[in-house]
C-alpha cells in the first residue's frame, strides 16, 4: 500500500496529526492536516482527508473521498465516506454513517444508529439520531430533529423547532412553507403536520392560513367547502371533522365529539321541524 500519509506528534494527548506523504487533489505533500488517534481512522486509499482542526478518534473512520474539516469531531464507530463532509462544529458520533454527497455542518449533530446520505444536508443546531435516516435531497437544520425510526427524504425540509420522529406524526414544511409528504414512520405510514417551524419567515399565519384548515395535499380549504352550507351546525361539523382529520396539536378526538355535538344539533333541529 502506498501511504499518503505519515502520524506527526501533536500538542493533544492520546491524538496525532497527519502530514501528507504525497499531493492529491488539494492536499500537497508536506501538508500537516487534522488528528487522528491511529492509522485506521483515515484510510490512505482515495482522497479522503482531515483539514485544519478536525479530529477523527475511537473507532471511527474516514474513508473514500469524504473530507472533514473545521472544528469537526468524528468518533465512536461513525463512519463518513464515499463524496461525504463534515465540517464547521459538525459532531458525528455513536455508530452514525454519513456518505454519498451528503453534508453535516454548522453546529449540526448525527449520532446513535442515525444514517444521512445521498444528497441530504444535515446543519446548523439540527439533529439527526436513533435509528433516523435523512437521504435524497433532504435537509435537516435549525434547531431541528429527527430521531427513532423516523425518515426524511425526496425535497423534505425539516427546519426551525419542528421534529419528526418513528412513531409520532411530526411536521415537514417545503420553502414555500407547505405542508409535503416526503417521510414515513419505520412501518412506511405516511405522516402527517402536527406542529409548526419556528422560523420566521415560514411561520404559520393563523389569522389569514391557519394550518388546521389549511393542510390538504390538495390544496384544498376548509373555508371554501363551509362557505357553500346551509346549515350553520353542518359547517361547524365539516370545520371540526377538517381539523381532526389534520390532526392539529394531537386533539383529533376532541374535534370529533365537537363535530358530533354539532350534528346531534342538528338532528335535533330537523326533528322539531318535523
């Protein structure tokens, strides 16, 4: 095996630094990179590479042409490889995997079991762990989460304070802050909105687009529908069965028994009109 590069001493206990053998790519022989606590951390096949003051330790490794730089840290098990980075404060850890072209940044963490691929971007406060696989075209940032068994993939956006989780119905919001359908729970089940981003810009208006009435895939919206009633105590039941149906802050059942108090209104009317 050719080695593209040798183990330096460094001012870190228990970490070395790496000095390049050869050029490739953009490192130039002489280069000093990152640390490392052993060869196994960065494979010396490909173009793989630790920058400035990242470290790679434990049992972690780094290989293929995935480069870390930065403040990075990855360890544990973690692995980052083929076309992947991992840069800025970015932490990946645990038995997390980070490859294809996906990217972690910022101060962003992938950690547990937790698997980012493909095109995914992973960064600024956001986490991604447990079992949770970002892929595709997906991005993950804010202060956002996704854990357990959760997916987020195709075009999904999962930003601010939103969370998807395994088993819980949990919001994803595209750029133009409506509601897609691009993640599923372990079981595939698709998932639907439950809370809003905090991000300013993508704020929900619950004055002019209430998210409640306003969730169709469709586009469809509530009002239009309760506008056409004759009954008032009909629109209320539509209105109440739209928002349980969306199943806003989780209180699906109580729209329900609102719903039905209004059709036992109803009913109630036409029978006295009889």
């Amino acid at each position: 095996m050719n080695k593209k590069y040798e183990l330096i001493k460094s001012d870190r206990d228990g970490l070395y630094r790496i000095k390049a053998l050869r050029s490739f790519c953009n490192v130039k022989e002489g280069d000093i990179g990152g640390y490392v606590s052993a060869e196994h951390n960065l494979s010396h096949e490909g173009v793989c590479w630790i920058h400035e003051y990242a470290i790679v330790c434990g049992n972690a490794r780094v290989y293929g042409n995935a480069i870390v730089y930065g403040n990075a840290r990855v360890y544990g098990n973690a692995e980052v490889y083929e076309f992947s980075k991992v840069y800025g404060n970015a932490r990946v850890y645990g038995n997390a995997k980070v490859y294809e072209d996906a990217k972690v940044y910022g101060n962003a963490k992938v950690y547990g079991n937790a698997i980012v691929y493909g095109n995914a971007k992973v960064y600024e406060d956001a986490e991604v762990y447990g079992y949770a696989i970002v892929y595709e075209d997906a991005e993950v940032y804010g202060c956002a989460i996704v854990y357990e068994d959760a997916e987020v993939y195709g075009n999904a956006i999962v930003c601010g304070n939103a969370e998807v989780c395994g088993n819980t119905p949990k919001m994803k919001i595209d750029g133009n802050g409506e509601y897609i359908y691009g993640w599923r729970d372990a079981s595939g089940i698709e998932l639907t909105v439950k809370k809003s981003i905090a991000n300013p810009a993508m704020q929900d208006d619950m004055v002019n687009n209430p998210p409640h009435y306003n969730w169709h895939p469709k586009k469809i919206e509530c009002i239009d529908v309760v506008e056409e009633m004759k009954s008032p105590n009909l629109a209320n039941v539509i209105k109440y069965v739209w928002r349980a149906d969306g199943n806003y802050k989780n209180n699906d059942i109580e729209d329900l028994k609102k719903a039905e108090w209004y059709i036992k209104r109803e009913i109630s009317r036409r029978e006295n009109k009889l």
